[in-house]
C-alpha cells in the first residue's frame, strides 16, 4: 500500500470532488490529523494555511461534506476526497471554486448534465419557485407526474415508429426530466439508479 507522504510543512494537497458527479469542487490542504479525521469522521477536515490552524468544512457556514471515499495517487503526495456536499463549496456561493473558464469550453458528460438536471430539481422543489413548470408537478401531485411519464413515453414510442431522430431526441429528453421528476417526489436519488445499473453491469465470478 502506498504511504502518504507529506511535504516539509506537514501538508499534502487535497482535490474535492463531488462525488456524484465527478465535478471537482476545490483544492486544499491537509495535514496527518486532517486525513485522520476525516477518515474517523467520513467528514471534510483540512489545515488552513492563512489562519494555520485545523478546519472542519462547513462547521461555520453549513455547507456541510460528507466524505464517501479518500484515494490516493500513484506518487503518495496528493489526496481526492469524494464527497456528497450540502450546499456550495465555494466561499462565493457557487457549488465549485473552479467556476471561471479562462480558455476553451468545458464539456459536461451525459452523466453530469442528468445528475445536474436531478440536483436542479431537488432543488426546484425545496424552494417552489412560481411560475415554474417543474413547481406546477410537484403541486399536483404524483397522479400528475405519473400521467406525464406515461404520456412522454407514448410520444417516444411514436417518434421511434416514424423514425424520426430529431422528434426521437426531444421526447426521450422529455420522458428523462420527468422521470427524474417522479424519482425525487418518491425520494429515490438517482444515484440509487446508477447503482442498480452498476450491480447489474458488473461482471459476475463464479465463487
């Protein structure tokens, strides 16, 4: 097993990522008590340079980390920590530190746009914001979303029968959001799907 090593100062940079998604929230550091911590708490600690002393991340603003998984890379001298956050991990209020794009166009992976679109519904309906459509399900009830999941899938099915990509794409984009809008009035995550399709795409070994 690889040993942690930690540079002159006692420091090892840490990468932030959420864990869902794959986005990379932040850069710090952390000392042997930080990872320690963090470890024994399945909580963001890290060590301050500017204030030096040790941080629990989110013990101030409630914007809260909880650590799924620590890695270390091949060298020993830098840390992930994976983590489902609550709330924004950046002092500024945005979800990520790495918010400005100074050169080309970053590019969201399917997977990444479908855990944004549920996290943006989750949200939608904690706040209930009026004159949103996605409000106006919620409202109604799971009778509603249910008609809407049915009725998406008729016009997929349709699309797919009049070979028709472009239909096809819309529709299938259609049926996606209100499914995830259905997932979420039934408080099933939608990483609780990803991780029946993980089981059963996981090659199997005979014992």
């Amino acid at each position: 097993m690889t040993t942690i090593q930690y540079d002159q100062n006692g420091l090892i940079p840490v990468i932030i990522q959420n864990a869902e998604t794959k986005e990379v929230l932040t850069l710090a550091y952390a000392n042997e008590e930080a990872v320690n911590k963090t470890m024994e708490t399945n909580e963001t600690w890290l060590f301050s340079r500017s204030r030096n002393e040790l941080w629990n991340k989110g013990a101030t603003s409630g914007n809260t980390q909880q650590v799924t998984a620590v890695r270390l890379d091949c060298d020993g001298d830098s840390l992930i920590y994976e983590v489902i956050p609550n709330g924004p991990a950046c002092h500024t209020g945005q979800n990520s530190c790495f918010f400005e794009t100074i050169h080309g166009e970053p590019n969201d992976s399917p997977g990444d746009m479908i855990a944004q679109l549920a996290a943006l519904i989750e949200t939608r309906e904690k706040e209930m914001p009026e004159g949103a459509y996605t409000t106006y399900l919620f409202n109604e009830g799971v009778d509603k979303i249910c008609k809407k999941v049915g009725e998406e899938a008729a016009e997929v099915i349709i699309a797919a029968k009049n070979r028709d990509a472009e239909e096809l794409s819309m529709e299938a984009a259609d049926l996606f959001y209100h499914v995830l809008v259905l997932l979420q009035e039934q408080k099933v995550a939608f990483n609780q799907v990803v991780d029946v399709l993980k089981e059963r795409h996981t090659p199997k070994t005979d014992k």
